[in-house]
C-alpha cells in the first residue's frame, strides 16, 4: 500500500556528487540507490525484495565459515590428491623403464639357461651315443680281426695241405706240417687268445672231406 505525504521531500545531495560510485554500487553488489531511495520511502515491493536479500546474507553469514573451511579442504585435497597421482606416474615412468628391463632380463636369462641345460643333455646323449658306437664298432673290428686270422690260419692251412700232398711223397707228414704251420699262425696272431682247437687236425686219408671241414669252421665263426 502506497502511502501519501503529499510534497514532502527529503534532502538527498549524494546521489548528484558520487553517481559513478552508486552506479559501482548496484553492478557489484546487485542493489541501488534508486531501490535504498524507495525503501526508505515505505515502498513495499523493495521492502520485501530487500528484506528477503537481507534474510539470505543472514543465512549466508551463518554458514559461509563452515562453507569457505569445507571448500578449503575439497580444494586442497583435490589438489593433494592430484598431486600426489603426478608424483605416482612419475615415478612409474621413471622405475618402470627399469623394471620391465629387469624383468626381460630375467626371462631371458632363464629361458637361456632352460636352453643350456637342454643343449648340455642334448650333448651328453650324442657323446654317449658316440662312445657307444665307437665301442660297438671297435669291438666289432677286433672280433672280425680275430675271425680274420683263424680264417687266415685255415685258408694257409688248407693252401699248405695241398702243395704237399702233391709234392711230398708222405702226405700225412706233410699234412701234419701245414697243421702245425696252420696253429703256429693263429697263435702268433692272437697269442693265448687263438682258436687252435677250431683248426681241424688232418687225415691224409680222408683229406677229400677238408673241405666240408672248412665250411663248418665258416658256419661256426658266421662267415
């Protein structure tokens, strides 16, 4: 409700001496003079909006300490917070380049020591195999020696027995020769390991079946 006083005036000389500043006044603080001027004059309207202001900085001055202090602390444990994940990928970035160094290292070395130890066997089993064979080989050569000279020692028997048997005039004489002939061979080749008693003692008499006797001695040694 609007109230009448007719002409009465006030005196205001302010308004016309600072208007820039009470302009500053109603941007910065979002009220005016014009609004001061009526609510000073009853006008209930900016009474009102004036009060409810007034009402609203009460409740802000309430709270506004505990509001800047929660602030403050969101702030700076945002910031705490930032800066401490900073520091964390920094070191990351720093120590992670060695570790994973580390790490390569480490599988690679175990990966090569898996291989020497697979390559050491590997080597172990082709110088036992080696060996084996040589064995098997060498052994096999001195068996063939010695078979080779009892064979020896037979052939010149048998050779021995027929030139004399066509040459001399006593054929067992001569055969008992080529016997004797015949085992002295063997023994000069394999001394007390010849096989004498494998070298049939011939019979003039029945010298046509020496060579069923030479057969034999091949079948007994394999050859």
């Amino acid at each position: 409700m609007s109230r009448n006083y007719g002409t009465a005036k006030l005196k205001n000389h302010i308004p016309s001496t600072a208007p820039g500043t009470l302009g500053a006044m109603g941007k910065l603080f979002g009220v005016s003079a014009e609004d001061f001027a009526k609510a000073v004059q009853g006008d209930q309207t900016t009474i009102e909006q004036i009060a409810n202001m007034a009402r609203l900085s009460d409740t802000a001055k309430a709270n506004l300490p505990k509001a800047l202090e929660a602030y403050r602390k969101i702030i700076e444990t945002t910031g705490d917070i930032n800066q401490a994940y900073a520091e964390l990928v920094q070191l990351t970035q720093k120590h992670g380049t060695a570790t994973m160094k580390a790490i390569n290292t480490s599988k690679t070395g175990e990966q090569r020591f898996k291989n020497e130890l697979v390559e050491m066997q590997a080597e172990h089993v082709n110088a036992t195999t080696a060996e084996a064979t040589r064995h098997a080989h060498r052994t096999s050569l001195i068996q063939i020696s010695g078979a080779t000279a009892d064979l020896m020692a037979v052939a010149k028997y048998e050779v021995d027995l027929l030139k004399a048997s066509n040459k001399l005039p006593d054929a067992q004489d001569a055969a008992d020769l080529a016997y004797e002939n015949a085992v002295t061979s063997a023994l000069w080749s394999k001394g007390s390991e010849a096989k004498a008693d494998r070298i049939p003692k011939p019979n003039y008499s029945r010298t046509a079946g020496l060579s069923k006797v030479w057969h034999g001695f091949k079948n007994f040694m394999g050859i």
